[in-house]
C-alpha cells in the first residue's frame, strides 16, 4: 500500500535472507516505524519472509486494539523493559519458536529504542560517561539483551545466521506513527542493506560447535559493528539527497526499486476487497457484530488473565499453565 498509494520507494540491497532457516536479524532503529518499512523489503525478497518474520516490541504495543492483538497472534515478542522478567519471555518464546518446527527470522533492535531526541540524549550521556565515541547516526547498542537471546537461539540451535540490517532515509525522515496520521507525511525513498554473518565469522570453532553450547559474549562483535554503521551512515548522509544511496553488502544483491508483477497486484486487490467485505458485513450482518463483540472480549481476557493472547496460545501449545503465575 505505502507503494501503490503513496509512491514510496523502496531500495533493497545485499545478502538474501533465506525464509527456511532460523536467523536472526539485527536493525539500527532511527524511526518507529523501520519495522513497517522493513516488511516492503521482506517482499521484495521473498514474500513468505512475511509469514515467518517475527519482531521484538515493546509491551505496551500488545494493548492496542486490533493490530496488537494480530502482533499478539503472530508470536511477537513483547519486552518490558524489565530484564529477570524479559529473560523469562524470551526463554518461553525461542523454546515455542524451536519446538513448533518452524523457521523464523526474529527481528532485533539492539539499540532498544528508536533514535528520537531524549534517546540520542541518553546515548550521548552514556558514551560521555563510558569514555565512548558520540554517535550521530545509531545509537549505543545494548548488549546484554543481544547476547541473551544469541545464546538462547543456540542453545535451542536455532540459529543459522544473523543478518545485519542498515536502514536510511535520504529525504524525509517521518520519526513516528503520529506524524505519519496527523501529518500525513511519508518519506519519498527508504534504503534497505542487509549482510549476512555466518555464526562462524563471530564464534571461534570451539564455540560454534553444536555441542557445545556454553553461554558467549558477543558484545565487542556488535558494538565494532555498530561503529562501521555510524561510519557507514556518515557517508550516507554526507551525500546531497538525490545521491544518497548505501553500497551492496555480502554478495551485493539489488532489487529492483519497482514492484510490478501479477502477485502484487492481486495482493493488493484482496486487501482491498476483504476490507471492503468485513466493513460492510459489520454494518449489516447482525452475527458477525457478535462475532466481532465476542473477539474483542476474547482479546481483553487474554490480555488480563494470561498476560496476552500469544502466552495463552502457548499454554494450548505446551499443555500448561505456567506464565501468567510466574510473572506476578
């Protein structure tokens, strides 16, 4: 839609996440809404990449109606800030994720927050305090929390490669969903780089062996990486914005800007309809406004009884009740 209806182009580059192997996938978060962009990417190198995408979001996102409730379905993973709390999602999580016998490509944001003001603040004040260099462009990473899910995810061997995701905008930089509403502004271009890491280019022989699987610290890897962002981003934005464009990382793949093709046409045109056919279902059909009641009260006690629909989901899977109890 943000393409059809909006013009927006989208600029996709580098390594090709593969869809049928577990990753996980590591982005800068300049704005709020990097993680809608990124799904125009995810299609234009593989749909299905939809399917098995799954993202790393703050709590609070869980409580909106309808879209949280969806995040809640897909398996999303919901953080609160709270890391002996966290630590327990993410086990629950990445234990459903292996033991359902899918694939996904879990979606990180090591710098926890997206780049607005009050955060570039705090990095500042830290990289200060830490005798670290001031960043313009990223900010400080986190590292306990990317460890934590890195060792996870190869406990469980559950990972094939991490994907290093580089987002820019050469024009307007729209920092949050307000301004996308009350504004109604869009940026005109979003450019995409992703390079692949075996785990091999991170963990020495020893540590990549499958049986072996002590906990590793990985920070020294992510925090050079995120330097080379800040200094890739640099010479980003030292361009003129009709110029700006990121060099092709790994094995410098590059997507056509355009997305033509039946698929996206017929894709687009189902949105539409079924929009059309649940709205119009809603207003006149006196059993799906009771279908609708029923599936609000369903989310609202998902959420108060068992910490969300996706922990209520997992005690059908596991055949427990064990999350809720364990968070009080």
């Amino acid at each position: 839609m943000l393409t059809f209806m909006f013009g927006v182009k989208f600029h996709v580059s580098g390594d090709l996440i593969e869809h049928s192997k577990p990753s996980l996938i590591i982005m800068n978060h300049r704005t709020r809404l990097d993680w809608m962009f990124f799904w125009n990417a995810l299609y234009k190198m593989n749909p299905w990449l939809l399917t098995s995408e799954k993202i790393s979001l703050k709590s609070g996102l869980k409580s909106i109606p309808g879209a949280g409730w969806a995040m809640g379905c897909g398996g999303y993973i919901f953080l609160n800030r709270n890391y002996e709390l966290d630590q327990r999602i993410l086990e629950t999580m990445l234990q459903y994720y292996k033991e359902s016998r899918s694939s996904y490509q879990l979606l990180l944001f090591p710098e926890g927050t997206d780049r607005g003001e009050r955060a570039a603040r705090i990095s500042d004040e830290f990289a200060k305090k830490n005798g670290l260099q001031k960043y313009d462009y990223v900010l400080h990473p986190r590292t306990t929390g990317f460890n934590f899910i890195l060792n996870e995810m190869r406990k469980h061997d559950y990972i094939d490669a991490i994907y290093d995701v580089t987002v820019a905008y050469p024009d307007k930089i729209v920092p949050s969903e307000t301004d996308l509403i009350t504004k109604g502004i869009l940026p005109k271009n979003v450019h995409f780089d992703i390079k692949k890491y075996k785990l091999s280019d991170i963990l020495t022989e020893e540590q990549n062996d499958k049986f072996h699987r002590d906990p590793i610290d990985a920070s020294s890897w992510l925090l050079n990486l995120w330097k080379e962002k800040e200094a890739r981003l640099k010479k980003f934005y030292s361009q003129s914005p009709e110029r700006r464009k990121l060099e092709p990382s790994g094995k410098g793949y590059v997507w056509p800007v355009e997305t033509n093709g039946i698929g996206y046409y017929l894709a687009f045109l189902f949105w539409i309809i079924t929009s059309l056919m649940w709205l119009y279902f809603t207003i006149t059909i006196f059993w799906v406004k009771l279908y609708i009641i029923g599936a609000i009260l369903f989310y609202l006690y998902a959420h108060k009884y068992h910490g969300g629909s996706e922990f209520l989901f997992l005690e059908w899977f596991f055949g427990r009740r064990f999350f809720f109890e364990r968070t009080q």
